[in-house]
C-alpha cells in the first residue's frame, strides 16, 4: 500500500511539472498539427531537410535580395528544370518512338484545388485560434492579471533588444533554426530541460512576487 501510495504521488508529481513547463513546449498532437509534429521531430528525415534546407534557401535569400527578386528566382529555376526536363523526356520519346505521354501527367492529373469544406475547417479552426489570442492580448493589456503582464512587459522589454540588434529576417532565421532542432534536443534530454525549467520559473515568480 505504502509503495502504490508513493507511486501515485510521484505520478501527480509529474503531471503537475509537465503543466508547468506546457507553456514553453505545447504539445503537438493536435489533429491539425500532426504533419508540423512529423516535420518538426524528424520522423521522416528526408521530408523535413528537404524543406527545413528550403526554408532557410528562402529565408537567406530574402535577407540580400528583395521579395521580388527571391521570388522571380525561385520561379526561373523551375521553370528550367521542368522545362529542361520536358524537353528530354520528348527527344527521348522521339528516340525510342514510344507513347510514354507527358512526364508531368500523374502530377497534372492530381487534384490540388482546395474544397469549400477544408476551407471552412481551417477556417473555423483560424477563427477559434484568432479569438483566444484576442482574448489573451485584451486580459494582459488591460491587466486582469498582474504577475502576467508583468511577464509581458518583461518579454517586450527584452525584445526591444532584440530588436536593436537582430532585424526581422534574421529572426525569422533564427526561429526557423529553432522550430527544427529545439523539439528534437527536447524530446532527447526532456527530464534534464524540464528540470532546469522549472527552476527558471521558481526564481522568476519569486522576484515577480516582490513587485506584486
């Protein structure tokens, strides 16, 4: 009995901890999020070098060139490897004399258009999300919390220097770096992290308490 008892609290123990460092590592297994889950863990690792190496193609480039130019770019050089490509696909066909079709059909025959239902899902799901950060930016603002605008004002003023130092494609470069590595490093060291965390947040609500 004493060892079950023991087990149950270490069990509430550990839920309660994971609570509390919810907020910094969501969990991801939300319907709509699971192919941002298997992106961002790797699960497939083909599939997410492939667009995290994209990704960072893209954003690197807006960072010395402007949108237009990134995106004119990006264009041409598909442009020439479809056409280059359809071009080989032909002389060869001529070659050989054979009826193979258009190399790109099964791609043009694939439906890509965007039902009215899929867009009224992700509608309603962007207006559900719309309105709780709604709610929380008019609860912090207007300050029906204390300690949690005051965790606010501390993040913005900390973002004001990063702001004098980083401009918003390096962010977004920097946050591109973070999205792909930081849940694999969590899901890898998640009992050291979320104990270091939990420390972080102790110390931080006992100075917030002071001013409070």
């Amino acid at each position: 009995m004493r060892l079950n008892s023991l087990s149950a609290v270490q069990d509430w123990t550990n839920e309660k901890d994971h609570e509390k460092t919810a907020f910094i590592f969501p969990s991801l297994h939300h319907p709509s999020l699971s192919s941002v889950q298997g992106l961002v863990y790797w699960q497939e690792p083909k599939k997410s070098a492939l667009v995290f190496g994209g990704s960072m193609l893209v954003l690197t480039s807006l960072a010395s060139f402007s949108v237009i130019s990134v995106v004119s770019y990006l264009l041409l050089a598909l442009l020439c490897v479809t056409i280059t490509f359809r071009v080989y696909k032909s002389v060869v066909q001529a070659v050989q004399k054979s009826d193979e079709g258009h190399p790109f059909k099964v791609l043009m025959e694939r439906d890509i258009s965007i039902s009215p239902d899929s867009a009224r899902r992700y509608m309603d799901i962007f207006l559900v999300k719309l309105n709780t950060a709604l709610e929380l930016i008019r609860r912090l603002v207007l300050v029906e919390d204390v300690v949690d605008s005051l965790k606010l004002a501390v993040v913005m003023w900390f973002l004001t220097f990063v702001g004098a130092v980083f401009n918003g494609i390096t962010l977004l470069i920097l946050a591109d770096i973070i999205l792909f590595c930081t849940p694999l490093l969590y899901e890898r060291n998640k009992t050291q992290i979320d104990g270091y965390l939990l420390r972080v947040q102790s110390q931080l609500e006992q100075e917030l308490a002071k001013y409070v």
